[in-house]
C-alpha cells in the first residue's frame, strides 16, 4: 500500500488528571470538523488482557508488578495487531488514530519496579510495528492533577498518590529526554484551561 495513504498515530501522554481524556475527546471533534476520519482508543483496552490489568488495578487481582508490566506490553501489541480493531489495520485504512497512553506510558509508570531496559527491550516489538507520528505530553503540575481527580479529599493515601504522581512525572520526562532522537515529542503546559490546550495541541498536530 502507499504510504502516503496511511493515518497518523497521534499519542497523548501524562499523569493521572493531566487531562487526557478531555482533549482526546476535543481533537477528536476538530478533526471530525475538518473532515479527517478518526478514531480514538486508550490503553489499558477493555480486551480480555486489558480486562485483568484492570481488576489488578482496582485491588481485584493480585499481581506482581513483572507481571502487570509484562501484561501491559501484552495488551498493547494486541492493541497494534488484533484482527478485528488492531490499531494497525486502521492506520492502514488511513484513519487517524489518537490514544491516550502508549509505550511511554509504561516506561514511566513501570520504571519505579521494573528495570526500565527491560521496560524497552519488552516494548521494542510495539515501537518498531508503529511509532507514534508525535507523543504530546500534557504537561500538568501534579498538584493540579491531584485537585482535579480528588476534590474535597485528604488523606495519607493521597498523600501518597501525590508522590507517586511526582514521581511519574520525572519517569516520564527522563524518558523523553533519552529517546529524542528518535521520537518526536511535544510538551504542552496542562495548567491550563481546555480551550487553551487544547488550542496547543491543535498547532502541534498540525506540524506532524
Ligand atoms: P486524564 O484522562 O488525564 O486522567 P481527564 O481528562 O479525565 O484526565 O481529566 C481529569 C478531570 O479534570 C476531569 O474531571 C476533567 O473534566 C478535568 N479537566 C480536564 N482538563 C482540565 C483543565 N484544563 N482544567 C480544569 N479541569 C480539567
Ligand atoms: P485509567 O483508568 O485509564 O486512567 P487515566 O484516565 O488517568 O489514563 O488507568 C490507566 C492507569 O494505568 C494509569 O494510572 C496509568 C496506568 N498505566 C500503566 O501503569 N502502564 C501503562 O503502560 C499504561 C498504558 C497505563
């Protein structure tokens, strides 16, 4: 096929309340206003792997943090090559595809248990079947992103969400700064309101 045909991967990346969500669901809507077909799709997936990831996040399953990472890789390439709504098959069809969370995603949150060149070496089937046209990392102050997902709550165990967060956040620009070369990544400020994020990533996505 032609290449020239194919969609775009757009990936939005950040911490817990950066906001994702939100602007996939607005970039979505631009693109569908300028006439570009798209679809929009989020790891973890609600396939059966993604399905376990979850009840081990909710405290449903039990799992050791190898295994979650390992899972985690597992969802993903299903996520790239399922049959039926493989990531792939839509690029190919020249859809544009926008997913909130990749592979950098499990650098950064994986990182703090796992070695992070296992991490890569177990994620290098995934980047090299599709890298992303741009990772956009919304950028939010973890602070804010703690406010936004947890109003009218304190705890110790927010407490401890909150450092993990912190801790996230550096995961994720030590990797961006160790793969620079060879991905292309746009930090946008998500202290912001939607509409002006939005209006950022906007340009960004434009320039790929
Ligand atoms: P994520 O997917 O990154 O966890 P969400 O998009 O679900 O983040 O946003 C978390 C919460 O913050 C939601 O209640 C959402 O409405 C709100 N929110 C998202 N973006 C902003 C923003 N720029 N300013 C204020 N609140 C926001
Ligand atoms: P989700 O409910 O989708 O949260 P959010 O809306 O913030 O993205 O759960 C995703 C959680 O999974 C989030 O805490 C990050 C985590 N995660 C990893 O730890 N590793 C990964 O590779 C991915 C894709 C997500």
């Amino acid at each position: 096929m032609d290449k020239t045909n194919q969609g775009r991967l757009i990936v939005l990346e950040g911490i817990d309340g950066s906001g994702k969500t939100t602007q996939v669901g607005l970039l979505a809507d631009k693109f569908r206003e300028m006439g570009t077909a798209c679809y929009t799709t989020m790891e973890p997936t609600d396939s059966p792997i993604g399905s376990l990831i979850h009840q081990i996040m909710t405290g449903r399953m039990h799992a050791d943090p190898k295994v979650i990472a390992a899972l985690f890789v597992a969802d993903r390439l299903d996520h790239l090559l399922n049959e039926v709504n493989g990531v792939v098959h839509k690029i190919k069809e020249g859809v544009t595809v926008i997913m909130d969370r990749y592979y950098f995603s499990s650098y950064a949150y994986q990182s703090v248990d796992v070695p992070i060149e296992w991490l890569i070496q177990a994620n290098a089937q995934s980047s090299s079947i599709l890298r992303p046209a741009v990772n956009i990392f919304i950028d939010t102050d973890p602070e804010i992103a703690m406010e936004r997902i947890t109003k009218n709550r304190f705890d110790q165990e927010l407490f401890e969400e909150k450092t993990r967060l912190i801790r996230v956040r550096e995961k994720y620009l030590e990797s961006f700064e160790r793969f620079k070369d060879t991905e292309r990544v746009v930090r946008i400020d998500g202290n912001r309101s939607q509409e002006e994020v939005a209006q950022d990533i906007w340009k960004a996505v434009q320039q790929i």
